[in-house]
C-alpha cells in the first residue's frame, strides 16, 4: 500500500512538471514560457523564441531568432514598448486565447488581444508565431502581421485592401532599445507600387516603382543568387516579399536604427552577416534630393542639374547647392502649338503617387499619342506589364543609375527639340562636316603613319636584338581581356623613356608620360629590375584591374611584356597624385572643402566597388594618398593594385606571412599579425580622410603638447569637444556639420578592433546623409605606439631599425 502512495505522489509530481514546462514547438494554455533558459524551437531547428536582452541592456524581451546563427539576430519582439526589468517574466496562453507575457507572476505587461477556441501557440518553420484553434489549421493571431525591424521569407509588406490592414517595418530606436525607432519602411500602392521610407512623417527615400516585372530603378531589388524580390498587385492585395534561392540561404531585410536599408546573407565560413543589397545606397537616393524637375546624378559635381530644357527656378540659392527650389521649363509648353519628347534613360522615373495608369496604351507610340492627346500630361514612361505610367503637374525624385534604370520621356515644346526643317538642315551640314574632316584626318594619318615607320624603322634597327617572339609574351595562364601593347609603340610615345618624360617613381619603377600617335595621353609604369616588387606583383596587378571597371578606380589601357622589361599602360591623370595637393603647402591652399568632400566620397565610392560590387571581393593593402590620382576634374582614381588581393565570395579575412604595405596606413591587425579583411582597407580610408581634413601626414606628424600620432592626435581633441582645431587652416568654415562629420567617419574607421570600424558600404551612407546618426569613435589602432608609423614605404626588404629605414616587409613565423 505504501509502494501505492508513493507512485501516486510521484505521477502526481510529474504531471506538474509536465503542465508548467512546453513541448518543443508549441505553446498550449495549461503551459507557460519561464525566463529561465526554456524556448520554443520551430520544428525544422531554424527559429527560436524566448526570452533576450539587447546588447548593452538588461531589460528582457520576448523575441524571435535565427538558431543556426551565431550571432544572436533577433527578428521579432512581442513586449518592444514593455521591457521587463528582471527574469520574472513569463508567457502564456489564456483558455479564451489570448497570449499574455506578465512579470512578477501577476502583472500583465503585454497582450495580443488575440482569441481562441482551443488555442495552441505554434513556432512555425518559417519563422512565423501564430495561434491556431487546435487542428483546425487556422489561425487567430500571428507574429508576421506584426512586424518589428525585419522581413524575413513569408513576411508581407504592405496592404489587404479587403480588410484594409497595413503591413510595415519599423526601426529599433537604438541597439539596446527594440521599441519603435523614428524610421518606418512601408508600401504606397498610390499609383504604382512603390515602398517609401519615412523619418517620423518626413519621406527620405522612395524605392522606383514597380512595373509588374520589377521594381524600377537601381538593381538593389532585382533578382540575384540569394533572394528572389516578390511582388503581389492585384484588387485584394499590394504587397511586397522575398524568397531566398534554396533552403540552405538564411537572410534577412533590415531597416536599421539610423534608417539604413540593407539585405544580408549569412556567411558560414565567416560567421557573419554579408550585405547583399543596399537601397538607400548614396546622397542621390535621397528623396527628392534636386526638386521638382532636377535630377540626380551620383558621381558628378555637382551631384543636382535640371533636366535638359529646364533652368533653376533660384539661380542663387541652386549656385550654393541648395536645390530644394527645383526647376522650372525655359520656355513654356503650350498645347496648341505642338510638343514632342525629350529621352532620358537609365533614370528612377518620378514619384508615381499622383500619376495614373494608362493600361489600354500597348506600346511606345500609343503612350506617345495619349500624353500628346492631353494637356495635362507632362511625361510618360512604358512599363513591361501595367501600360503606360501618365504624369501630370511636378516631376519629383528623379535620378540617374549607372547601369539599370528606366526610360523618361519628358514632353517638351517643339521649339526646344527643332523643328524637321532644321533637322534636315543640320544632318546636311553634319555629313559635310563628317566628310571634310574624314578627308583631312585620312591625310593628317598618311603624313604621321609615314614618319612613325621612319621612327620605328631606326628604333628597330638599334633594337635588334629584341626577339620577336616576345613581342605578345604572355602574362600567365590568367584570362585577361586586355591589349598587347608592343615595346616599341610605348618607346615613341615617351620618347625613348626620356627623363623629360618621367613625372615619378614608386614601388613598382619609374613613370612616364606618354602620347600615343592618335594624340591619346598616357602614363606608363616601367618596372624596375631593382624593383621590390617583381614579376608576381606585376601579374597580379594586371589580373585584378584588367577586370575592374568603375569611374573611381584608374583605367588600365594595356601592357607590355618584352623580353625583361614589363610595362603597365594607364589612363594619364593630368593633376597627378593626391598626395601632392594635401602636403604641399602651396597647393594646399588651392584645396578647397567641396572639392576635398568630393575626393573623400569618391574613394569611398571606389572601395564600395572594390568590396561589394565588383565580380570579385579585392582588398588594395596599399591605400594611401600617392596611390589616390586625380583626373582634370579632381575626380579621384584609386590606383596601384599590386598588393591586391581577391578574396572569395564567402570569404571575410586572411592572413599572410609577408606582410607588405606602407606604414601609416597599415591597420593593426595586419601590420602586427598579417591578418587582413576589408576592415583592413577602411582603416586605410580613415587614415586618408583625417590626411585630407587636416592637410598633415600620419606619418611623421609632430605637436609641441604630446607625443601621439595624427590619429591620436584626432582622437584627443574629438573626446576634448574640439575638433575644429583639427582642421586644415585653408578651411574656412571648421565647425560646418559636413567637416565634423568626417573627422567621426575618419575616426571611426581607423579604430583599433576591425569589427568596430564600419564597412565602406555604411561610410558611404555616413557621408551622404544629411543628419546620420554616427556612434562615437572609440580608440584609434596605434594610439600610444608612435614608431610603428613613423615609415613610409611600399617596396619590401627587412624590418626598419631607424627611423630613416624606409622598407616594409614583415615576415611571421607560423
């Protein structure tokens, strides 16, 4: 009988346990979620919910996370307004169904206002909590109506016209605070889809809209191998979602506490997160950055014109680069006197939220002629599946992708496009002209064509004992789309190497500039047989630039590879390096702060290409202010790619023995251990941007009060509230938001650990935002250990023992 009592009790016992703990997946309403390590785990493994506290933060939350990621990512937050501010929370499922998370066993901190009839709480697969009666497969409430920061595969964002329900993201307000930030990401349906992002009720960025096939616009949103961009348009639902390529992907959509838009992919052998696509990618994204009938243009100076047939409405206000007053038509559009169109391609068409649809237009000159019909409109654009996109009144938001984009076409009056007549006229005249300059050019050629045989028969016979064989010698087993340019077309052009020809020397040899016979500028780069860099750096340099292509990295023309001598041929930068306009003082002076702007944003631009957008992922290793030329129109070209390295598409950082580069620049983990990532490459950018602030060099850099570098120095009037006085003194305005904003950025990315620096991607944005919200830079690398940047020097050899040394290479026992 005893044995009987005892078994009692002990039955008794565990079906008290059992009622108080959960099954794996699900939540019913005799069972509770304690803040005490206990979770639910969605049936495939990939999602968890429980109980979490943001970094920085002791408050407890309810929330959703990806389990088969490191680092913790939370996706969605129940209690976001209600933090709970010790472990006595709990969550459960009242008998009527409606889920509730109380603390202190009592009070109710937050509720779905959900109800049930035999509820049960399910972690589904895709990440979505919901509540279903029982076995009947509907559910009641779920998470994914709800959404926080995150899209994640299966969410929606956007609208049930039936029941008029809104689906948007909403910004974290800090790191540590899951609560509503001041950014929210959400879909207009008004006119075409598109999805709008607002900071508190103010737009600042509108994605292009969508044309059934599409978003319109920059490539961000279109197709790739991660995910795949979903839009629904119909009578019942406007909405927008993703599917990622397979099942092994794990990514996710985030609108960030600054208001950043960025889709990441989990990386394994990095564990990290990837960015994949950034929307609000530069200052052109902005919304409505150049007014009414300006368009944007990233990457020229200035970034704002009117469209062709425009002019600013406020020529003053448009000369100081506030754009906000638009354009406005040089000559009236009148409809009875007729009106044609104007192109524009590869633009984000307006703001469609006052266009309509014009679905019977079936092709271009059926748009054409019904905007023509109407005086009202003023622009139209052809979509893949919708018809015709009609505008009337203001044309807002319009700017120019380097590649992508839609056609504009602009209705204009017949007297700013020509009349037939004078079209006629001016085709005559132009084959005329075509024909006598064809005459002239043909003679002009004959004449040089017979002095340069003359001129290559002499070389050739002093030359003799070059073998031919070597003339298209080849540069490896690499596939490198690139000219042969033979040794002695290069000899002429720089006259026999002349020293009146030479305008430098770097690692890589000395160069020289040369004219081609068609009266092309060159610069050629001659490698040196006492050169530290050889044979391999010369291959590497030609592989990697030979298959990069952006306006601010240098173009490479061809090569040369003749028995010992290895030539590179570049486009020739008439003002030469940057170095020699921030460190000459006579220069210096002429370095004016928009132009010094442009030269920060456009290196950043160019090492966003080199990081992310490229085919391959390059790290430079070398960035420094000799490797940064500039063209005629001060746009600056990121150079030198000799020490470049690829790294794959999964890959985060590597490491090397050898570590080459040029101290001052070098980050610290790569000068002291030989690891290097594109962290590496952003610590050399926030060297670059505090050179070009305070017109001083790193290396060498000298102040009578202390003994720090010029990043210390940086770092130690930032933390003292003074960094004007960092500041070059041919600055006139110090104190302007933009000057300041860059001394953060440049501290921020010269910061000691890698994964504090951000990435050039985020500095971009940092840069173009109006009012971004930076961190605060912790410690600069090398605050206290002054001689490791005291040389200078890309070549190679032993580690300096005087600081007159100037060779850089380390070598790491592994």
């Amino acid at each position: 009988m005893k044995y009987d009592t005892t078994l009692f009790h002990t039955v008794s016992f565990l079906v008290l346990l059992f009622k108080s703990s959960i099954a794996v997946d699900s939540l019913a309403s005799n069972q509770t979620l304690l803040d005490n390590n206990t979770s639910l785990v969605s049936p495939n493994g990939n999602f968890v919910l429980g109980f979490f506290s943001p970094q920085n933060s002791s408050n407890r939350y309810i929330g959703i996370w990806f389990n088969k990621v490191t680092i913790q990512t939370v996706v969605w937050v129940a209690n976001k307004n209600h933090p709970i501010s010790d472990s006595s929370g709990a969550l459960s499922v009242t008998t009527a169904g409606n889920i509730i998370i109380t603390s202190n066993q009592s009070s109710i901190i937050w509720s779905a206002n959900s109800t049930s009839r035999n509820p049960v709480l399910r972690l589904l697969d895709d990440g979505n909590l919901a509540l279903d009666e029982g076995s009947s497969g509907r559910y009641s409430w779920q998470s994914f109506d709800y959404p926080c920061d995150t899209l994640i595969p299966g969410m929606r964002l956007g609208w049930d016209l039936r029941s008029d329900q809104e689906r948007y993201i909403t910004s974290w307000k800090s790191v540590d605070d899951p609560s509503p930030g001041e950014y929210t990401y959400r879909m207009n349906p008004n006119g075409l889809p598109s999805i709008i992002l607002r900071q508190g009720s103010t737009i600042v960025y509108r994605s292009g809209p969508w044309d059934g096939v599409r978003f319109g616009g920059g490539p961000a949103l279109h197709g790739n191998a991660v995910f795949t961009p979903i839009l629904v348009y119909n009578s019942t639902y406007v909405y927008y979602s993703f599917e990622n390529s397979d099942d092994s992907v794990v990514s996710r959509f985030v609108v960030s506490e600054t208001g950043a838009l960025t889709h990441f992919r989990w990386s394994e052998p990095s564990n990290n997160w990837i960015e994949i696509a950034i929307l609000r990618a530069d200052t052109c994204d902005d919304y409505d950055k150049c007014g009414s009938f300006g368009v944007c243009e990233f990457g020229r100076a200035p970034i704002c014109d009117c469209l062709t047939g425009f002019i600013p409405r406020l020529a003053e206000e448009w000369a100081q680069f506030d754009w906000a007053g638009g354009c406005s038509r040089r000559t009236p559009l009148n409809c009875s006197t007729g009106a044609g169109f104007r192109r524009f391609s590869r633009v984000k068409v307006p703001d469609t939220s006052a266009s309509f649809v014009d679905e019977n237009a079936r092709n271009e000159e059926e748009c054409e002629a019904a905007c023509l019909r109407d005086c009202s409109c003023v622009a139209y654009a052809r979509t893949e599946a919708t018809g015709c996109v009609v505008w009337s009144g203001e044309l807002l938001d319009i700017r120019v992708y380097e590649e992508g984009g839609q056609e504009l076409f602009v209705k204009m009056p017949l007297s700013e496009l020509g009349s037939k007549k004078s079209n006629r006229v001016t085709v005559i005249v132009s084959v005329m002209a075509a024909a006598i300059v064809v005459v002239l050019t043909l003679v002009i050629w004959l004449v040089i064509r017979k002095r340069v045989a003359k001129k290559k028969a002499a070389l050739a016979e002093q030359q003799h004992d070059f073998p031919k064989q070597n003339e298209n010698a080849s540069i490896g087993d690499e596939d490198v789309a690139l000219p042969m340019i033979d040794f002695l077309t290069i000899s002429i052009a720089t006259n026999e190497f002349s020293f009146s020809n030479k305008i430098g020397e770097g690692g890589f040899g000395p160069v020289y500039k040369g004219v081609l016979s068609n009266g092309k500028e060159i610069a050629v780069k001659r490698l040196s047989q006492d050169s530290g860099q050889g044979l391999h750096e010369f291959k590497n340099e030609v592989i990697l630039i030979a298959k990069l292509q952006h306006r601010n990295l240098v173009r490479l023309l061809g090569c040369c590879i003749h028995q010992n001598e290895r030539m590179l041929v570049y486009e020739y930068m008439p003002n030469k390096s940057l170095e020699l306009f921030i460190f000459d003082q006579a220069k210096d002076t002429s370095l004016e702060w928009r132009t010094r702007y442009d030269i920060i944003v456009g290196i950043a631009r160019g090492l966003v290409y080199l990081h992310r957008d490229s085919r391959l992922r390059i790290i430079h290793r070398d960035l420094k202010a000799s490797n940064i030329l500039l063209d005629s129109e001060m746009n600056p070209k990121i150079s030198d790619f000799g020490l470049a390295r690829m790294l794959g598409a999964d890959q985060y950082q590597e490491n090397t023995k050898r570590v080459m580069g040029t101290y001052g620049y070098m980050a610290p983990e790569y000068a002291v251990d030989g690891f290097f990532s594109v962290k590496s490459d952003v610590f050399s950018f926030g060297v670059l941007v505090l050179e070009i602030v305070s017109g001083k060099k790193n290396r060498g850099f000298y102040h009578p009060d202390h003994d720090l570098n010029l990043l210390g120095h940086a770092w130690k009037l930032w933390t003292e509230g003074n960094p004007g006085d960092f500041v070059d003194t041919s600055i006139l305005n110090k104190e302007s938001l933009a000057v300041v904003r860059c001394i953060q950025v440049g501290l921020l990315c010269v910061q000691q650990r890698p994964e504090d620096r951000p990435t050039m991607s985020n500095v971009v944005v940092m840069l173009d935002s109006e009012h971004p919200i930076l961190d605060q830079p912790k410690q600069p690398g090398f605050y206290t250990q002054r001689t490791l940047f005291d040389t200078d020097s890309s070549s190679t050899g032993k580690i300096p023992n005087t600081s007159n040394e100037i060779t850089v290479t380390l070598l790491h026992a592994r």
